[in-house]
C-alpha cells in the first residue's frame, strides 16, 4: 500500500517540485519518522521499518500544496 500511495502522490510531488527537491523531502520525511519513532518508543525494544513514515509525510505535504484537491480512493477489504 505505501508504493501505491508513493507512486500516485509521489509522481505529482516530484513534477511540481523537482527529481532533487522531492528527494529531500521523502528522505526528510523518513528522518522525522525514525527520530518521532525514537522519542516515542525510546525505551521498547521494537525495530522501525517500512516507509510508512516517509509515505505519510509526503500525503502531508501533498495536502499542504493541494488543499482543494479532491482525491477518490479505492480501498478493497479483505475477509
């Protein structure tokens, strides 16, 4: 699910934003994540792995940057 979001949010980010600046910003966002994970769980002896973090940041700034934008998402559950 994070690559699918990753390509549909990524792909406008980094044509309104530059191949550089996008890079800096999905990185950013992935720093932000691990340390906020560190703060959080500082004392757990849980890993940090995924992007989910750097994923979220990104729909952050996505939201920032399109704050009229209307999104449709499909969502499948499965039983």
């Amino acid at each position: 699910l994070n690559m699918l979001m990753l390509y549909f949010f990524g792909r406008e980010l980094e044509g309104l934003l530059g191949r550089r600046t996008f890079l800096w910003l999905y990185f950013g966002c992935a720093a932000t994540a691990g340390v906020g994970w560190l703060l959080i769980s500082a004392s757990a002896n849980d890993v940090c792995i995924g992007a989910s973090g750097a994923v979220l940041g990104l729909l952050g700034a996505f939201a920032a940057l399109f704050p009229h934008r209307e999104i449709t998402l499909l969502v499948m559950f499965v039983l």
